[in-house]
C-alpha cells in the first residue's frame, strides 16, 4: 500500500486537490480534544492518502503542525504532495524546504500559474525543478486533465528523495535569503509585477486613517448592491412573475381537479416553494460579492483589520473568515471554525457563529422589510446585521472569561496578491452556491410545503378547517411563549417550530397557513413594532437541523446544548425589548 500526503500553505488548494484526486474514506480526528481533521481516502486499491489543513512552517508548535508531524512520524508515508501557490512563492516555499528536510520523497503541485503569469510572474517550471531537485508538476485551478498527470506519476511509483538544500533550515533568514535567490534565478517578473500593485494598493487600503472607513464603504456598497439595486428589484420582477402569472395560471389548469388536490399543490406546494424562490435574485447577488471580495484579495485585508477589534473579545482575525462564512451557512463556518489553532477561540467562534445572520434568512428579511418598511430595506437589514454583530461580541466579552487560556497566540494571516478575479470562476462559485439553495427549495421545502399542508388540513377527523387542524394544535399550545414579543398568534409561533429545519422553511410555512401572496396577507397579521421582534428572533434563535448536528459533531454535545439554549433566551429577551420600545416609538403606548 503506497500512502501520500497531501500538504500545503492555508487556501492554496489541497482540499480542491483531494476531493479531484481521490474517493474520501473517512474524517478522522488525531487529536480528540483538538476537533481538527485530516481526511483520507484511496486514490486506487493501491494507493492511500490523507491531506490535513494548511500550515505555513513546522516550527511554530501549533496544534496543526504537532498533528501533521505526529502523522509523519507514526506512518511510513512514501511521498509527500506539496501544493504551492505560484501567485506567492516565496512565502509558500518556505515550508516546501522543512519539507524536503524530512528526507521523505516529494512531488510539488505548482498551483495557478496562469494566474501568475496574468500578473506578471512567469516561472521556469523546469529551472525550479532542477534547483530544488523535485518533481514538480504545474496546473491552473487544479483541472481534471492536470490531476490525471498526478496520478499517473504516483502510479509510475517512481519516487526519489531528493538531495537536501545547502541551508541551515534552523535559521528563518538564511532560508529566506536561499529562497530569493531560488526565486530570482527560476522567475522573472514584469516592471508592473503584481507584488509592487499590491503594495501600492495596500498603502491605500491598509492605510491607518483610511482602512476602516473604506472597509465600511465596501460593506455598505455590498448592501446597496444585494438589497437596493441589484437583488431586491430583480427579486420583486421574479415575485410579480411568479404570484401575478405562473401562480394564477395553474390554478385554472387545475380547475376541473379535486379541491384537496388543486389546494396541495397550488396552496401547499408552489405557495410554500414560491415564498422563498422570490429571493433567489438576492441570494446569488450576495453569494457573488462575497465570492469577489475572496478572490480578489481583499478578505484576508478585512481580517487583518478585523484582528485588533476581535482581540478585544477574546478571539482574533482569525475567527473572521468563518464567522464571513457564517452569512452565507453556518454549517461551513463551524467547519472553517474547528480548523482554527487556539482551542478556546476555536470553542468562542463556534458559538459565535450562529449569530451572523446566514443567507436561509434573508427571504424573511426581505419578505417583512419591503411590506413594513419600503424603501427603507436597506437600513433594517444593516440593523439586523449589525445586531447579530454586536450580540456576538458581548457573547465574547463574556466567553472570555468563561473560556480561560494562559496565554494568546499573535494572528498570522498570509496576505495574497491583488488578482483580477477569473469572472468565469467568479460565476461557477457563484452557481455551485446557488446550485446548494435550490437544492434546499427541491428537497427541504418542498417536503416541508407538503408536510405543512396536511397538518395544516387535517386532523384525527380527516380533513378540517385550519383553526382545527394538527398544526393549529401544536402552535396554540406553543403561542404563550411569544406573546409577549408581539408575535402569538399559532401560524406565526408554528413557523418558528418548522424555523429548526433551516430558516427558509419560515416563509415557505408562512405562505402555506397563510396562502396567497403574503405581501397582502401579512400586514393583517403583524404591525411595526411586532414584525421588527418577529425578525429580530429570528435573527438571534436556536439554529437550524444542519447547524445544530455539524456543531454537536465538531465540538461535543456541550457546547451545542449550550449554543441552542444561550440563543433562544438571548432571542426572546431582546425581542422582547425591540417589541415594546418599538411600540412606544411606533405607537406612543
């Protein structure tokens, strides 16, 4: 059995690498405290491997580190699969000399040098190879064609350890000074080279007087992109499309059938599905932006700046990303989450993240700001976000002494090149995101929509008014709890219930007990102060199925029943707040 290992600098693409490379076996945990992860899996019958998250040295002590060198150690790996981002050589082959030292045998994965050479770096593959004396294999974005000549040099077996570097890898400035003449010697670089645009960039950006105010500016051209100008009025064409249109025109194709059938589909279904297709627009709109903000460069910028105001509740810059993460899913957020080194702000940022109001919420966001608040989307979303935001932070003041460490590790984040992003990439990651909502609309919404309907319709009697059926049961028994938040009535507190299995199942309930087009039916239901509550305990409950079992996987039983119950007594208390101040601002009372 020949067993690789796949290892590299933090996002230059070993995890793309292995899921093209090989069949995942299992997740396995080296350490049981620690909740970080290498992954394994079988490139043939033949041939094993494991890939573990990126580190940028070996001589830090991190618990990322102390677990790649237990593997190393314990296991007779036959080669080591170095991936190396070509846009930052410098930096990435540092750790590619620690590795050579081990004297294990060694192929380096020379990632996107096309892009390097868009930006002016243009590499001599072969002179590098000769220089490092290691086989080195070049690709663009890790492509299927390229991967096939991977796996066809490891099926070859034709592995040699190469010869070590005439460096003393104990001193970092003498490794750094052999790698600038490695790099001088095998790159030539344009008079516009990529490194010096960034620099100048960087001066404008990083600037101590400028930096927070433009990444303000960033964040609020984002809001007035998603939900101004781009997103929202796509999201209310695609609306009038749906509940004007395709709606009313099913309903006459479906005259002459049954009336339960006519209402499961039309009522249940498409009304359910409807309430948080609308919202796609804005969806992908955000998904976009956060994608380009990613590729560019930038994000590593704002977690930089973010570190000095998160140090301050007990966490760095580097719980920014996932916690980024989080407003898209919570579920790759906790997974980015477990991957941080520091085993309490690993524990703080997990709990954290629920707080960052993910994209499953925004159809009801939108849903209630265009019908209670027109023309001022914008602001009640920002207060929202900013809410969650700010909640999480007042959590981390106090997990900081809840949650006790002996001393703190200084944040270290590699700063990436500015690149023009690839648009064809930027739209592919913008699909395959989009791709994972739809998916919810078939699967979970569309089951949930049935689901609601027939509780909805029946009860132990067969088919009944609304007012009788099961649903109604269970949420008049439930409504005393939100009472006081404005908001009792049972269809609203039942869709709280259905809320647990992802937060778009909220509008889908609310359009199967409601029906029709809730832009007309939900001004009955709820005034200004009381849809104000209503979103902000959302905002803040218990999270959803997914969320709830990826954090109970990752971080233990504890910290999940702690996470559910923190937030929903956090949710119904500042609810509770928002509702009766609203009143007295909204209403005088």
């Amino acid at each position: 059995m020949i067993l690789c290992t796949l290892i590299g600098n933090p996002n230059v693409g070993q995890e793309v690498l292995f899921n093209k490379i090989a069949k995942a076996e299992k997740t396995s945990d080296e350490d049981g405290n620690s909740k970080i992860e290498k992954q394994e899996g079988f490139i043939d019958s033949n041939t094993k491997i494991a890939v573990f998250p990126g580190i940028y040295s070996m001589d830090t002590g991190s618990n990322l580190e102390k677990i790649f060198n237990n593997h190393i150690t314990n296991n007779k790996v036959n080669l080591i699969i170095n991936v190396v981002n070509a846009l930052n050589l410098e930096r990435n082959l540092y750790l590619t000399i620690q590795l050579k030292k081990l004297n294990i045998p060694m192929v380096i994965v020379l990632n996107m040098v096309d892009k390097a050479e868009k930006n002016g770096i243009h590499i001599n593959v072969e002179k590098l190879s000769q220089i490092l004396d290691t086989k080195i294999i070049p690709m663009n974005n890790i492509k299927y064609k390229e991967v096939k000549k991977l796996k066809n040099y490891i099926k070859k077996k034709a592995f040699n350890v190469s010869k070590p570097v005439s460096v003393d890898t104990n001193s970092e400035k003498e490794t750094y000074s052999y790698i600038e003449s490695v790099v001088s010697t095998c790159t030539v670089r344009n008079i516009k080279s990529t490194a010096k645009v960034s620099e100048k960039i960087d001066r404008f950006v990083l600037n101590r007087y400028l930096a927070y105010p433009i990444f303000i500016a960033i964040i609020y051209f984002i809001f007035k992109l998603v939900f101004s100008w781009v997103g929202t009025p796509l999201a209310e064409v695609f609306r009038s499309a749906l509940f004007n249109y395709a709606i009313p025109f099913l309903s006459r194709i479906l005259e002459n059938q049954s009336p339960w059938f006519k209402s499961l589909l039309v009522d249940g279904v498409v009304s359910g599905i409807s309430s948080v297709l609308v919202f796609l627009p804005v969806i992908l709109t955000l998904f976009a932006l956060l994608s380009l903000m990613e590729d560019s460069g930038y994000m590593s910028r704002a977690a930089l700046l973010m570190d000095k105001i998160m140090s301050l509740g007990g966490v760095s810059g580097k719980s920014f990303i996932p916690m980024i993460i989080g407003f898209g899913c919570s579920v790759p957020a906790l997974m980015a989450a477990k991957n941080i080194e520091n085993k309490r702000e690993r524990v703080i940022t997990a709990l954290l993240i629920p707080f960052m109001s993910c994209n499953a919420k925004l159809p009801v966001y939108m849903l209630f700001a265009t019908i209670f608040f027109p023309k001022k989307e914008i602001i009640i979303l920002g207060m929202l976000y900013f809410t969650g935001i700010s909640i999480s932070f007042f959590f981390s003041l106090i997990f900081k002494f809840i949650f006790k460490e002996k001393e703190d590790e200084p944040y270290m984040e590699e700063l990436p090149d500015y690149i023009m992003p690839d648009f064809k990439l930027l739209l592919m990651h913008t699909w395959e995101k989009g791709k994972g909502f739809l998916k919810k609309i078939g699967t979970i919404i569309f089951s949930m929509s049935i689901i609601i309907w027939v509780l909805s319709n029946f009860n132990f009697n067969g088919m009944v008014n609304i007012n009788y059926s099961f649903l109604a049961a269970v949420g008049k028994f439930i409504s005393p709890i939100f009472n006081p938040l404005g908001f009792g009535n049972w269809q609203n507190s039942v869709s709280l219930l259905t809320g647990l299995m992802g937060k778009e199942v909220i509008a889908g309930t609310l359009g199967v007990l409601y029906g029709g087009n809730l832009s007309l039916v939900i001004p009955h239901q709820f005034n200004l102060a009381s849809a104000l509550s209503f979103l902000v305990f959302i905002l803040l409950y218990s999270p959803c199925a997914s969320t709830i079992i990826t954090m109970k996987k990752e971080f233990g039983v504890k910290i999940t029943l702690l996470s559910i119950f923190y937030q929903f007594a956090t949710a119904w208390i500042i609810s509770f707040l928002f509702f009766n101040i609203g009143m007295r601002y909204f209403y005088g009372l």
